[in-house]
C-alpha cells in the first residue's frame, strides 16, 4: 500500500503585481489517556477508564498582498471530531480572515478577543495529547466573555472583530463580538461583548520579560455578565528556565457571584527535554466550598523529525486525566 505523508505544502499563484499563497500544514496524536475525568457517564460506573486516543489538524492559511503593499489571508482548521467511541465527521475550526498594513491588523471570524490576545497563559511549554495540563479545574486560559455572543439557540456566529497595532516593545488590542449575529431579539437588550489591552515585551536584568493587560465587559440581560480585568506576566531567563503568573477578577454583574483566579507556572527545556508544572485557583465570593483549584504536570522528549513523546497530567477538584503518547507535525 503506498503510503502519503502530509508535508508543509505551499502552492503560489500570482496576477499581475500581486501574489498570493496557500500553505498546508498538518499534526496528529496517538496514544492512551485514562483517569475519572474520563469514567463512565453510567452513575453507577465510577472507575477509571483508560482509552486510546487519535487526533488530527490539517491548518489551511492563505495570504496574498496587493499591488500597493496590502497584506491579506484566511486560516481554517480541519479537525478530528475528536471521540473515540465512534467514527465521526470532520470539523472545521478557527476560521477567520484578516487584513494588514501599516495601520495595523484588522482579523474577522472565529479568533480570540483582544482580552485572551493580550493575557499569557501559565501553561509555558510544551504539551500533552488530552491537554491534561490545561484541563483541570484551576486552569484559565483567559477567555473572557469569548463566545458568550451565542445564545441557546445558537443564533449568534461567534465572529469577534478584532484590531491589533504594535509599536516598538507594546501591542494593543481591541475587539467586538455582536451577540445574536446582530439581531434585536424580543425582551433581549444585551450588549456587545467588546475587550480592550495593551502588551509589553523587553529585557529586564538580563531576563526577556512580557507583561499583558487586559479588560473586557458584557452587560447581559441574564446577569451572566459583568467585566473582567485582568494582568499576566512571563519571564523566560535564557538558561531554559520559564516563569509566569496571570491574575483576573470578574465583576459580576449578579449579586454575590464575584470571582478572582491566580495562576502560576514553571517550565524547563534541557537539548530534548521540556519539563513544565503550572497550578491555579478560583476563589468565589460566596460559597466557598465550590472554590477550585487544580494543577497540571508534564514531560515531552523531542525524538526530532517533528516528533514529540508527551505525558501529561492533570488534577482539580476531584478529579484526574492522565496521557502518554507521540505528538507529530507535519
């Protein structure tokens, strides 16, 4: 049987004075995962259960530029749908469009909105093939209100518009998200998600530093909204060693429904070896039995080629996921 192996493929068009690109790229993942977050849904099934587990992503970016300088492109992902217990379709994911100049970078569709731009995870390096790192119950990945546009129905389109302009060591950001793809819907008078920040990159004694900024508000009917700002701070040292920290504090707009998170996360890269650990917190204002908190280990060995041997594993509120298996890019 011949075998096809999906390599970064570029195909170039041109007209005239302008050009234009489309690049193809690929990763998949293979191995087992197991632990109570992925017991039974049956209650009266509570062991753990190991699976294998298989993914793919086949990224599509296409990129052009204008006779006057212009630059312009379009990213989608094709993705595994992701469960094993069946044979299921293909999904299509972070498909937006952009637009960039000296002005700046205007992008549209399925992005993250300026607050998650601006902010640093504590997750610093490396990975596993279940995310157990990034799934347990104290992580944050600073999302904001992204995505919230989309009622029950799913009327809205999850479209963020988003406006980024860097200038010498600072970015900054801004979006909106319309809720209901922009309708006016009956006994519904929400408000736009919008999201404002502001980055800064440098050296510090020696050490690359980068600090983010970030707000972003909701008002919404429901009281499911409110603002959130928030502050991350990365170091990387240049001996291998990474540090960072992120806090964020959501103002509810509903009575008594305030929450803070704090994170923090180490990570260690020695020729194949990345090491990392991170740890976070979420502290509610009232009932403080439902605070969690949770952390995330990991150990990825480079075997070179495009090819990761990765184990991860993660513990929060209860629960615990563990994986081992090989990461691959194409």
């Amino acid at each position: 049987m011949k075998k096809v192996l999906l390599a970064s493929t570029a195909l170039a068009f041109s007209a005239g004075m302008a050009a234009a690109e489309i690049t193809i790229t690929g990763s998949a993942e293979m191995g087992i995962k197991g632990g109570d977050r992925y017991a039974d849904t049956d209650p009266a099934v509570t062991e753990d259960k190991t699976r294998f587990h298989s993914d793919f992503t086949i990224k599509i970016v296409g990129s052009g530029e204008t006779d006057n300088g212009l630059t312009f492109g379009m990213n989608v992902e094709l993705d595994d749908a992701g469960d094993e217990d069946m044979n299921d379709g293909v999904n299509t994911d972070n498909e937006f469009v952009f637009i960039s100049g000296n002005f700046g970078t205007l992008t549209l569709g399925e992005t993250d909105g300026a607050f998650d731009k601006v902010m640093s995870e504590v997750a610093l390096a490396g990975g596993s093939i279940a995310d157990d790192e990034t799934e347990h119950a104290g992580f944050s990945g600073n999302s904001g209100f992204d995505g919230f546009g989309l009622p029950a129905d799913e009327d809205g389109d999850n479209q963020i518009l988003r406006y980024d302009y860097a200038f010498g060591d600072f970015g900054f950001s801004a979006s909106l998200e319309q809720e209901n793809d922009g309708q006016d819907l009956v006994g519904d008078d929400s408000d736009m998600i919008y999201a404002i920040g502001v980055t800064w990159a440098g050296q510090f004694t020696g050490v690359e530093v980068g600090v983010g900024l970030g707000y972003t508000s909701w008002n919404d009917d429901a009281d499911q909204g409110g603002d959130i700002w928030g502050i991350s701070l990365t170091g990387d040292f240049g001996n291998g060693f990474q540090a960072g920290l992120n806090y964020s504090n959501f103002n509810a707009d509903a009575a008594d429904s305030d929450i803070e998170h704090w994170g923090v996360g180490v990570a260690y890269t020695m020729n194949a070896w990345t090491f990392a650990a991170n740890y976070g917190d979420f502290d509610r204002e009232v009932n403080a039995g439902d605070d969690t908190d949770g952390y995330g280990l990991l150990v990825n060995y480079d075997l070179g080629g495009g090819a990761v041997m990765q184990f991860g594993y993660g513990d929060g509120d209860d629960t615990e996921s563990w994986s081992f298996g090989v990461a691959m890019s194409f």
